[in-house]
C-alpha cells in the first residue's frame, strides 16, 4: 500500500481570496510595521502636501511609509528591490496590502518627504519611552564612517585642479587654434552642416574643465568663510557628491559621512542621530547631549564617549548640564609634537579629574558600558542588515536616510518588547 500524501494542487483556486492579514503568521514584524503607521504614527506633514484633486490617484501615503520603514528593518534599501519585493516576498505584500508601487515611485516618494520622514524618528523615539525602553540613565555616544554614494577617485585636490584647469585650457585653445587654419577641410568633410560644430572629444575636455572650475569656486568660497584667502593646496572636492569628504576608517580611507548616534543603554534604544561632512567628533557631543532631551524631554544622567569626544569644553558642558561623563583619555602619544600635546591635555584641570574617575572605576568602570551599547548597533546597521553606503547625495539627504535607517532600528527594538 502506498503512502497518502497532502494534495499539491498549484492550480487550484480559492473560494475567498486570502486577507493580507493571512500571508504572514501572526505576530509578524510586516504586521507590527503596517499597524504602527496606521494607527500611531502621524503623517499629517506627508498628506497636506497631497491636495490637488486632479490626476491619476497616487499610492497611499501611510503604504509608502510602511513599505520604506519595513524595507530599511528588513536590509532592503533601493527603490529597485523594494519593487522586486513588494512582487516576491509576502511579507511585504502585507505591509502594503499587495500594493506593488514600481521603483520610480518608490524613488520620488522619498526623495519628495525626506524630510517629513526624518521627523518619524522622534515620535517612534517617543512610542519607545512610553513603553519603558529610555530611560536615560546611561546613554554612550560614537560615530561611525559611513561611504558616499560617490568614488574616492572622483575628488581631486584644489592644487591639482589650478595645475589641471591650466592644462586643460591650453589644450583646447590649441584645437580651437589649429582649426582656424582647416576651415575648407572641415567644409568637405561636414557638407551642408555649418562644421563648426565641436566634436565630442574637445567637449568632453571643456565639461571637465568647467567641473573643476566648479569645484574649485566651492573650495574657494568654503575658504573665504573661514577668513581664509585661498584654500590649501591639498583641500579636495568630490566631483559626484561635493558635500561629502574622504574621511580616516581604522584600516584605510573613504569619500563618506560622519554618522553620529546617542543610544540608551536600557535596550539599545537611539536617541539622538545626526549626520556631519568632518573627521572629527569632539563638537558633536554636546549637541547630541542637548538633543536628546529635545527628543526625549527628559535629562541624561549619565554619558559615556570615546577619546574623540575629549575635550575641556565638553566637560565642562556636561557639568553644566549635570551629566556625569565617562569620556576616554587616550593613549600617551609618540614623537615629540605628539607627546608634547597629550601632556599638555593632561595637564588641564577636568581632564585630569576624568582620569582619576576613571582610574578609580577600573575595570568597574562605567565607561565599559560604550562598547557594548553603541558599537552593537552601528554593527546591526552595517553587517547584519548590509547598509554601508548611502544612496542618497548631498547632506541634507544623507542626514534623511541616516534617520530613516535610526527609525528602523528603533521600531525593530519597539516590535521586540511587545
């Protein structure tokens, strides 16, 4: 007797088509995502813009919203694959009730309320405190180096530039001059068109030539803010992304941003989140600090940071705020000039009472908490969820996709304490 197996019937068609609610079990992050944008989330910033009566009705607001937010929990970023998903996956079918929104609108969606969908940080943020995630009483401060959606190859030093301009612009004045001379060569060659026509290969030249002009005025105009006559030679411009900057890692060095976050250390929870064009993070600490109470309403008690963050005028702040700071001190630097700097920090009245608190915790010390609160997110960011460059350019966007991407992690956070 052969064994009785469960019909496979893939033809076989339902009486009563499924309920979005029917394609993933229940419980599912897809339906936590899509009943949290419907239902405590205000999106009133998005749909005022959507007032013209006329034309072909666009997606819902909330469905494009919940689609993003499910895509950046899920490692999904690109209009591109969100498309693919929204058709394959059914999990995403029941966040956008089996919408299937194509890339291009998918792309202008986010471009057009990048900004309104930064301001869902906060108030997921806020869903978070209200359910007893924040509580402020330890909150470590890092940032990150996060690639640009642009080659470290396409900048280009500002004394590269004058030298290449120069070049550039004699070698096309030459062409120009030698054609002067082939007037009736080019009347042959072109018949009835004018010839004067300019062929690809001096255009090319002249749109690199009036690239690097560009770039050159941004890096004149940036010096001129800083009191500067010219910049230094060895300043640089991106031709793709002039907003971003090549930027030191521990191994090597990237065209990139700055990303910062503040996490609280009861669940991981962050708190504050900006992004900045520099290397360094030593002016960043206090407005991080002061930022998470403008998003939190509430104080820190205490914070922790890194050696980058060190500084007499942080400490100072964070006393003035009444905020405990554990803030590393640093190695004893090599080399004369080196060593001569880090002796002189150390000799500066707060840094030293932040190496005595320090020494004094030992392995006990607070500041042991950094590492294990911010350093884990920044790695579910990168590696667990493969974010490690922006698809945006230029900072404003960026700094939209960094809270997009903050956002995510929260509500992954909020989804787990159910």
């Amino acid at each position: 007797m052969s064994k009785t197996f469960r019909p496979w019937d893939v033809d076989q068609t339902q009486l009563f088509p499924p309920s979005v609610r029917d394609l993933v079990p229940p419980g599912h992050l897809a339906h936590f995502v899509r009943d949290l944008v419907r239902e405590d989330l205000d999106l009133s910033a998005i749909l005022d813009t959507y007032s013209e009566e006329r034309g072909f009705p666009p997606h819902h607001p909330g469905m494009m919203t919940a689609l993003l937010l499910y895509g950046y929990s899920q490692g999904v970023y690109s209009s591109r694959r969100l498309e693919k998903a929204c058709q394959e996956r059914v999990d995403f079918m029941a966040v956008t009730g089996m919408g299937k929104p194509d890339h291009t609108r998918i792309s202008e969606f986010r471009r057009r309320h990048l900004e309104a969908l930064r301001g869902l940080f906060v108030q997921v943020l806020r869903l978070c405190r209200d359910a007893g995630l924040v509580t402020l009483g330890h909150v470590a401060l890092d940032g990150t180096k996060m690639n640009a959606n642009a080659s470290k190859h396409a900048a280009m030093s500002y004394g590269r530039m004058k030298k290449a301009e120069r070049a550039l612009k004699e070698q096309v004045d030459s062409w120009m001059r030698r054609a002067e001379h082939v007037d009736s060569e080019e009347d042959a060659r072109y018949g009835t068109r004018r010839g004067d026509e300019l062929p690809q290969w001096v255009k090319d030249k002249q749109q690199r030539m009036a690239r690097i002009r560009e770039a050159r005025a941004r890096l004149e105009e940036a010096a001129r803010d800083r009191g500067e006559d010219d910049p230094p030679d060895n300043a640089q411009s991106n031709f793709t992304d002039p907003e971003s900057r090549i930027l030191r890692t521990k191994s090597t060095y990237e065209q990139g941003y700055n990303c910062q976050a503040a996490v609280d250390a009861q669940s991981q929870v962050v708190v504050a989140e900006e992004v900045v064009a520099q290397q360094n993070d030593s002016d960043r600490l206090l407005p991080m600090v002061d930022a998470v109470r403008a998003n939190t309403g509430k104080r820190i008690e205490e914070a922790s940071a890194d050696a980058g963050y060190l500084s007499e005028a942080n400490l100072a702040g964070l006393e003035e705020r009444r905020i405990r700071g554990y803030i590393a001190v640093g190695k004893q630097k090599h080399g004369e000039a080196g060593a001569t700097s880090w002796a002189r920090k150390m000799e500066q009245p707060l840094t030293r009472r932040m190496v005595a608190r320090l020494r004094r915790g030992g392995w006990r010390s607070r500041y042991r908490l950094r590492k294990q609160v911010v350093e884990p997110v920044f790695g579910q960011i990168k590696a667990a969820r493969g974010f490690r460059q922006f698809l945006l350019r230029g900072l404003e966007k960026v700094r939209g996709e960094w809270s997009l991407l903050c956002t995510a992690h929260n509500v992954l956070k909020l989804a787990a304490a159910r």
